[in-house]
C-alpha cells in the first residue's frame, strides 16, 4: 500500500502567518490526493480534493498543489480557527491511505 | 448536501458482533460510493471499506476481510458494517464516509466501538 509521510509533525506559527504543509508518497498517485482539517470530537473536513481543488465552502486561504509523489497544503494569513490537525489521504492507488497528520498550533 | 447520521457501537465482548448504521439525507445516494473510515482517538485515520453505489462491489482493508460485512439499502438511504469476531484491536472511532473525486466529502459524527470484557 502507499505509505504517506507528513511534515512536519507539528508547526508553530502565529495568527496571520503562513503554513506550509508537506505530503510525501512512497510511489506516485499522480494528482489523487486529498487534504482534511480535523478538530477535537469531530469528524474530519474535506478541505481539497484532486491535489488542488479546494472543497464547497472551503476559504480561498487554503490551497492544494504538487503531483506524482510530492504535495503541499498551504494556510495563508492563518486565522484562529486554522489551529488543527490536518492529514493527507491517497486514492490513486488501492487501498486508500492517510497520512500521520501535521498538528498546526498557535 | 447530504447529512450523515450514525448509529449502532458501544461496548461488545471479544469475539462478539456488532452492526454499525448510517443514514443518509439529502441528495441521490445511490450515486455515491460510500466508506467506512475508523480512528482510535487521538491517532490517525485508517479506511476499513467500501462498497460501490448499486452495492454490488464491496473492498475490504486486510485487517478486517472475512469479519466485517459492508452493505446498503439504497431505497433506505442507509449504509451498514457488521462486525463480527471483534477483538481489542477494533476498539476504534468508526465513521461513515461519502466518495467525491479523491475524497472523502461528506463524514457521519462518528460512533465508538470498544471491545472489552
């Protein structure tokens, strides 16, 4: 199966700084690549879907890039409700596989 | 949209069986693949299975072949994981997912499975 690999595993940023947010593949799934905000006691939220495509409602600070193995979610101008924890997940290649998280913290 | 509420879990004994449901609001699905995702709390998440729209092609991850059941009733608008031969290692957060593209867009709030004599 695909092992994703995030990083870093924590970020500490301010209020209004950017975040950037790596994914790596162990083999390529060309542009099928997801990203998820999730909070305590919720489910996940589908943030961007094929690689770049931000999801309905999802702010235009958010955004998705890369492809093959290597992919990044960035934050811009973080807001207070941007404090997360965000994963990647793959469906390029059977079964789907998440990523280990990056927490995001003030 | 569609809303996605579930219901079923809790406490089961090793070995025991337990039925996981999920009902879906809102637009056509039977469109839809749909999943079963699951998360011990605090840790990562983990895809347990899926099952096409017209339910006629099902996946399982490894861990749970031959145990778990996934299944729907399109006319109910209602997803299904049997549970059987449970053991500690399924003590978990399941949840219900929708397909979309890549995705998973659409999440039910989740429900506990603990597998504990």
């Amino acid at each position: 199966e695909v092992v994703l690999t995030q990083s870093p595993a924590t970020l500490s940023l301010y209020p209004g700084e950017r975040a950037t947010l790596s994914c790596r593949a162990s083999q390529s799934i060309t542009t099928y690549l997801a990203w998820y905000q999730q909070k305590p006691g919720q489910p996940p939220t589908l943030l961007i879907y094929n690689t770049s495509n931000r999801a309905t409602g999802i702010p235009a600070r958010f955004s998705g890039g890369g492809s093959g193995t290597d992919f990044t979610l960035t934050i811009s101008n973080l807001e207070p409700e941007d404090f997360a924890v965000y994963y990647c997940q793959q469906r390029g290649s059977w079964p789907p596989t998440f990523g280990q998280g990056t927490r995001v913290e003030i | 949209d569609v809303e996605l509420v579930q219901s079923g879990g809790g406490l089961v004994q090793p070995g025991g069986s337990l039925r996981l449901s999920c009902a879906a609001s809102g637009v056509t699905f039977g469109t839809y693949r749909m999943h079963w995702v699951r998360q011990v709390p605090g840790k990562g998440l983990v895809w347990v299975s899926d099952i096409q729209g017209d339910g006629t092609v099902t996946n399982y991850a490894d861990s749970v072949k031959g145990r778990f059941t996934i299944s729907r009733d399109n006319s109910r608008k209602m997803l299904y994981l049997q549970m059987d031969s449970l053991s500690a290692e399924d003590t978990t957060v399941y949840y219900c997912a929708r397909g979309y593209a890549s995705g998973f867009d659409s999440w039910g709030q989740g429900t506990l499975v603990t597998v504990s004599s």
